[in-house]
C-alpha cells in the first residue's frame, strides 16, 4: 500500500510540475479586471490598480479594466443579446463583447453594499451573455474598510460567476481594512497584501 502511494504521489508531483513549466512558457495571457463600484470616494479603484500593478510586474498577462464609472454601462435596458440583429447594438457595447469573447480570464473586483454584490458590477455583467463567459476561469476579489473584506459578497459571486460559465477559482482574495491597505496609487501596505498574495496561480494553471 505504501509503495502503490509514494507511485501515486510522485505521479502527481510529476503532473504538476509539468502542468506549471508548460503554464510559465505560454503566450501571454488576457484578463480583464471588473471594477464593481461606481459610488463617490471608491476605495475599488485602489483595488484595482493593486491588482493590475502586480499581474502587469509578472510580464505574462495583457490586463483591461472594465470600469462602469468610466464606460458606458447605464442602468441595464437592452442586453447585448436582446438584439435580434447584434450589428445593431452600440458600437462600444459589441467591441465590449468581443474583448470578453477573447479574454483567457476574469478578475472580478468587488466591495459590498448591504452584504451584496454592488448594483454596478451586475448591471455591468449583465449586458452580455453567458456565453460570452463560457469556458474560461474567474478569480473573485473583495475589500472592505470592516474586518470582513467583503467576503458575504463573495459568496454569492460564487454563484453568479458559475450561471455566467466562469466558474470562480477556489481561492478568493479578501482585502480587510483596504484603506489601510493599500494606497491611492495601489501600493500595498501590509505583509498580507505583500506575501499572502498569489491571485494568478489558480486563473493561471
């Protein structure tokens, strides 16, 4: 038995050493980041930039943001796919669709109003299809200034990110206290955001 488990476990070993090279000499890979939050004094954006900073450092990804304060994403009238002739839709909202299409995945960034996910982040989310989504990975990242770090909204990205066809990674990356956190300008202030950060691993492998 202990013979059939040390083959096992250096079987897996092996496998994942190969899954890991065969990941680092890839192409580069695109994320987009979804910002979640539109309201006055955001603390998402510092969220974002962290993020974006630190993936950008690593050389191996192409990362777009996705801001609802910044793009044209008013209060949800007409989704993508109600078009019967999608040639018809905004311009900016078909040249929208076409980078999720091409996206290797998703980083979905998010605070929490009320113990839920911001209005902004699923009224963005919801003027494409599903099938936009499909077949490709998410990472879920939340913040708050409580102790918490936005985790009750997690939660329940977890299951939106699975309806959608990216089904969420394991790993969720919780920001406790973001303004003390990180900066303005995305600059991590603690050792949580410093060592305890690994967001690709997962989306990457």
């Amino acid at each position: 038995m202990y013979r059939q488990y040390k083959s096992s476990e250096e079987a897996n070993t092996k496998s994942t050493k190969m899954a890991s090279k065969k990941a680092a000499s890839s192409p580069t890979l695109k994320y987009i980041i979804f910002l979640g939050s539109t309201r006055e004094g955001r603390l998402g954006e510092r969220v974002s930039k962290f993020v974006s900073n630190h993936l950008t450092k690593k050389g191996k990804y192409d990362i777009s943001v996705f801001d609802p304060g910044v793009m044209k994403f008013d209060m949800l009238k007409k989704p993508l796919h109600f078009y019967k002739d999608r040639s018809e839709a905004p311009e900016w909202l078909q040249e929208a669709n076409e980078q999720i299409k091409k996206a290797d995945g998703f980083l979905l960034i998010s605070c929490e109003y009320n113990h839920c996910i911001p209005p902004a982040l699923a009224n963005m989310l919801d003027h494409f299809p599903g099938s936009s989504f499909s077949w490709r990975p998410s990472a879920i990242i939340t913040y708050s200034p409580g102790i918490y770090g936005g985790m009750r909204a997690a939660m329940q990205l977890r299951a939106m990110t699975g309806e959608l066809g990216c089904i969420s990674v394991s790993n969720i990356f919780g920001v406790p206290e973001v303004h003390k956190a990180i900066d303005s300008d995305g600059v991590p202030q603690n050792d949580h955001m410093e060592k305890d950060n690994d967001i690709d691993k997962e989306l990457r492998y």
